[in-house]
C-alpha cells in the first residue's frame, strides 16, 4: 500500500524525512518533490529498486535515469573524470535545476543507464529532495513521477493520481517551483551539448562556459530509426488524452485563428479546449478557457503547463488549441515540451 506523507518543506519534519529514507535504503520507492518536477526514486545502487521504477512507470528500459545527489563528493562516486567545464557548472548552477552527463564509473550498475557508458547527475535544491537523498545516504535514481508518456506531475495530487499502489511512500510537498524538468547538458564530448532545454537556459550555460551546443534533435519530430544522444527524447511524452494543436504566427492572428478553429469544433459536437494567457484570455467567447501563465513572465508558464495539460484530460476536452511561445530563454523548454505534448501538430495562423 501506499503511504502519503505531508512535509512542509520551509521546515521539514526530520522524522518523516528519515521514515521515507529508511523506505529507500530497504529497497522501496518514495516519490518526492523537487524544485523541477516530483520524481519517483530508488537507491541507486541497488538494481532491483531501480527495476521498479520501470515497472511503475511503465518507463522503457532503454530510457536511462538521472541520479540525484546531495554533495558534490558523490560525483566523484559515480564517475571517472570531473571535467573543468562541469566543475564550473555546478559550481554556478547547484543545487538547482541542471543534469550534467559525464562518463560513470563501474558502481553505478547499467539499468539506470540503460547500458551506457555514460551517467546523468543532478543535485537537486528542493529541501525536501535535499533531505531525503543526504538522509538515505546514497544516490536516488529518480525519473518524473508520472505514468510514462503523461504530462510530467507538478503537484502531489499527480502523482497519487498516476502513482498510487504502485510506489511505498508519497511525499507530499507541495507545488513544484520551476514546473519543468530539468536542463540535461552532456560533457563528455569537447563541446557541451543541451540535450533537453529547462530553467537553465543556453545563454546561461554559454556565459559560464562559452561555447554550448543544443542538440539538433531537440525541435524536430523524433524519427524512430536515428538514435538520438538521450534516449528519452524519442518518445511521445507530456501528453493529455486530448488532440493538441499549437498555434502559431503573431498573437493577434493566433487569437483569431484559434476563436475560428474552436468555433468549428464546437459545431461539430467536440468540447474544446483553449490554452490561453493573461494578456489573451478575455477574447475568447467559447470553449474551456485556461490561462497557462503571464506572457511578461515566462517562468509562470512553465510552471504552470504540465498542470494545465491535465486540468484539460479533467474538464475532459476533445481537442485543445494552444498559443505558441517565442523559442527564446525559457520558452526554448516550454516549446520543447508543448510540440511533445502536441505530438508536432501545428497550424499556422499567419494570413488568416
Ligand atoms: P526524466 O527523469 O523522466 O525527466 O528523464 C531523464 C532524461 O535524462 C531523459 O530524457 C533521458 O534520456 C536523459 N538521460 C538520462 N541519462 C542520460 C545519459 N546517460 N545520457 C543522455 N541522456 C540521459
Ligand atoms: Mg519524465
């Protein structure tokens, strides 16, 4: 059975971090907050732990696991070199929201990479995260607390929604800050490649190391026969049970097209749904309207999509047409993951 645990994490309860650690070094898994997203997690070290996490997830075995730390010793644990250029990184950017990948080392056994040579590390800032991987004494190998292929769980709610009976303990503490997973930049190669864009953005990482690359994988539609460097950009992810379609083009144009594309759905008996902004809401007449976030603050709606995207499989819409966002900075994640959660699908508003 599954235990929920509430944690206040201004000021965690020492007693409940350590009943949910003792849960990990048994060989359980505890699903936990972070400041990215909640992730579901296990001892890394130990590899019948870590095969649960598959199974509860419903994950493919080929999509390799970040390992989550509490000290920048552990990186010295898990790998064979701590290159400069990830040194001043972590420097910068830890605890907080960045994965580095790096060359591991014979301890960590190959599930969690799934067979690669190569090992993904972040140390996470959520205190409760924090406590609870310093408190088992080990790496917690922990992928987003979802049901493969559903918008990733920002909430507690989400994850007793996709995770409960399937996982010993929930954590419950709270919303997530940032709402998106992590930035995952890999250095085993001379030049940093962006793997999956986040909170971390490309001019962040350049300023820090110069050049920084983003992986040519990260804005096209995955095509199955090319291996890409990170196994889980292949997959269809983040997505609702409804159609989504982006719409794109300048906002006014959008904001018409989308009003007309809804009022054709609607005709045809469809119950629509409308992804929409503060500076846009109030335009739209008909359909189920949620404003995502403040166009003037890009971080509000990354932390605001992955639930917005399962408020709409609840209101339980057909179809859902979404404003897009400029690929700059933040929006570089938050377009990442809605042309996933849309499977690639757009319509250009342009000349309508
Ligand atoms: P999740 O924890 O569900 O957010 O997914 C972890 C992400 O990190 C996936 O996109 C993986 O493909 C990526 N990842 C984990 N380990 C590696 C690795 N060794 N090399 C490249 N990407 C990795
Ligand atoms: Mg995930």
């Amino acid at each position: 059975m599954t235990k929920v645990i509430r944690i206040d994490r201004y000021n965690p309860e020492i007693e409940l971090i350590d009943y949910a650690a003792e849960v990990i070094k048994k060989g359980g898994l505890v699903a936990f907050p972070t400041e990215t997203v909640y992730g579901i997690g296990a001892n890394s070290f130990d590899e019948e732990a870590v095969k649960r996490i598959f199974i509860a997830k419903g994950r493919p075995q080929d999509n390799p696991l970040i390992l989550h730390i509490a000290s920048i010793d552990q990186v010295y644990d898990l790998t064979v070199e701590f290159p400069e250029k990830a040194k001043k990184l972590v420097q910068k950017f830890w605890p907080g929201p960045l994965t580095i990948v790096l060359k591991k080392s014979s301890k960590v056994p190959y599930i969690n990479t799934a067979g690669m040579d190569t090992v993904a590390i972040r140390m996470p800032s959520n205190s409760i995260a924090h406590l609870l991987i310093k408190r088992a004494g080990v790496p917690i190998s922990a992928p987003s607390a979802n049901v493969s292929g559903r918008p990733s769980p920002t909430d507690a709610s989400h994850v007793i929604e996709d995770l409960y009976g399937k996982v010993d303990v929930i954590i419950d503490g709270g919303k997530c800050d940032v709402g998106l997973e992590s930035t995952v930049v890999d250095l085993t190669d001379e030049i940093p490649v962006i793997l999956r864009p986040g909170a971390v953005t490309l001019n962040m990482l350049q300023e820090v190391l110069g050049e920084v690359r983003l992986d040519p994988f990260l804005l096209k539609k995955p095509d199955m026969d090319i291996k890409p460097k990170s196994p889980g950009m292949k997959y269809k992810h983040y997505s609702p049970r409804a159609e989504v379609y982006i719409v794109k083009g300048p906002l006014d144009k959008v904001v018409k097209k989308i009003k007309q594309l809804a009022k054709n759905q609607l005709k045809i008996g469809k119950k629509v749904g409308i992804m929409a902004t503060v500076q846009t809401s109030t335009q739209y007449e008909e359909g189920e309207v949620i404003v995502v976030g403040d166009r003037e603050k890009p971080e509000s709606i990354a932390k605001n999509l992955f639930e917005v995207l399962r408020e709409f499989d609840r209101r339980e819409v057909d179809v859902v047409f979404a404003e897009s966002f400029d690929y700059d900075e933040i929006g570089l994640a938050i377009m990442n993951r809605l042309e996933k959660a849309a499977g690639y699908k757009e319509i250009e508003a342009e000349g309508s």
